[in-house]
C-alpha cells in the first residue's frame, strides 16, 4: 500500500498570506489527523478529521481550519499567516474502524515544510 | 490534561552501547503509548505501541513495557547501530481519541 503523501512538500509564504496543505491518506483509512511541528513548541496536535467531520480539536487560533472530503483526502488551511506559523506540518491517518480510537496506530507523511517569510 | 515527558537529549553512546530512553506519562484515561522515529529530513515511523497496562511492545531490538504503577513507558535497546541515530518520540492517546500527546524528543547519537 502506498504510505501517506503530502503536497506540497515546501512552501514559502509571506506574513498575511494564506496557505493550503493537502494530505492524501493511506488507502481506506478514514481517520486523518494533522500536527504542527516546531522547534521551540514541540509536535501539536491540531485537529482530526473522520467522515467528513470535525471529531478533536487542539489548542489552535481559529486561523487554522481544516477539512475532509468523501474520499477521505484532507485539505487543512492557515490564514493570516505569521511568522510563528513557520514548521513543519505532519499529516497522519488511520483506519477509523475502532471504538477505541486512542488504540489505533497513526501513520505519518512526510510532512509540508512552511516558512513565512 | 495529558502530558508526556522524556529525558533531555542529545544521548549520544558507541555503537553496541545499551540504550535507555526515559518516558513518563500524565493521562485522565487508560491511554495507549507509543515510541516513534524521526529520521533527519522525514516525518513519523511508528517504532512500537502498547496499549494497556504490562503490555510490552518491540520492534527492531527496541522494547518498553507499559507501566501504570509508575506511569512510564521507557524506552530500551540492548546494542545500538549507528543506524539508530534519530530523534525519538514518546507520544500518548487517549481513550477514544486519535489525538497524539508527544513528549519533546530525545536525539541520539551513535558513533562508530
């Protein structure tokens, strides 16, 4: 099975812009989950999408959103951008099929490197 | 709220040294737990999990047992390679929820 793909995976964006990554998931899995890595915060989790729904949210300024669609390809979107927005975005899927969903593994991409310059 | 911590880095050791890597966990719930590995330039490998309590997960000589009397989850490799020079990442979810909590990553280093 093909891993999980990003695109793209560098961009370089201006201070007020806006910027959409995508994230293609490993073939039938529903779950996607995207993650903001940065050296001084660390690996935070933003949001996880399942069924074309919103289903956790971490502690991110209404700035950044996301989506899934019926394929379970997911889009996720800053706007405004800010230099403090520069990393390293991780996308993650899984199958979805639990109950118990903290029990089911991730599997990173490789992720989308950002700088706001 | 949840929360991981892990030993400060870098760990740097021979090749064919033993490996210890400390992890402790904060969680509400009955968390799973996991060990990942970031090689330079790449994203996330899933090294091994374990999801309840005396739970031992390995992978490529890496092993860590889930305990819950210490909440810890420490990670262990009996002779490292030059090839597990990485940062490693201590990382809880959960009950229900796919939303990972990592611990700040520790780089090792491994020299010939």
């Amino acid at each position: 099975k093909a891993g999980v793909t990003q695109t793209p995976r560098y961009l370089i964006k201006t201070r007020g812009q806006q910027v959409t990554l995508s994230c293609s998931p490993i073939s039938g899995h529903r779950s996607v989950s995207w993650y903001q890595q940065t050296p001084g915060q660390g690996l935070q989790f933003l949001f996880e999408y399942f069924s074309e729904t919103q289903r956790n949210k971490g502690n991110f300024p209404g700035r950044f959103s996301g989506r899934q669609f019926s394929n379970s390809r997911s889009e996720m979107n800053v706007s405004t951008l800010e230099l403090g927005d520069s990393a390293l975005y991780l996308c993650a899927s899984s199958p979805g099929r639990g109950l118990t969903g903290g029990q089911e593994t991730q599997y990173f991409g490789p992720g989308t490197r950002l700088l706001v310059l | 709220g949840d929360s991981v911590t892990q030993m400060e880095g870098p760990v740097t050791l021979s090749e064919e040294a033993f490996l210890t890597i400390n992890c402790t966990y904060t969680a509400t719930g009955y968390p799973s737990l996991f060990w990942y590995v970031q090689y330079p330039g790449e994203g996330l490998q899933l090294l091994l999990k374990a999801t309840k309590a005396d739970d031992k997960g390995s992978n490529k000589g890496f092993e860590a047992t889930y305990r819950k009397e210490t909440t810890s989850f420490h990670l262990e490799k009996g002779s490292v390679q030059v090839s597990d020079s990485a940062v490693y990442f201590c990382a809880l979810s959960d009950t229900g929820r796919r939303a990972l909590t990592f611990g700040s990553g520790t780089r090792l280093q491994v020299q010939p």
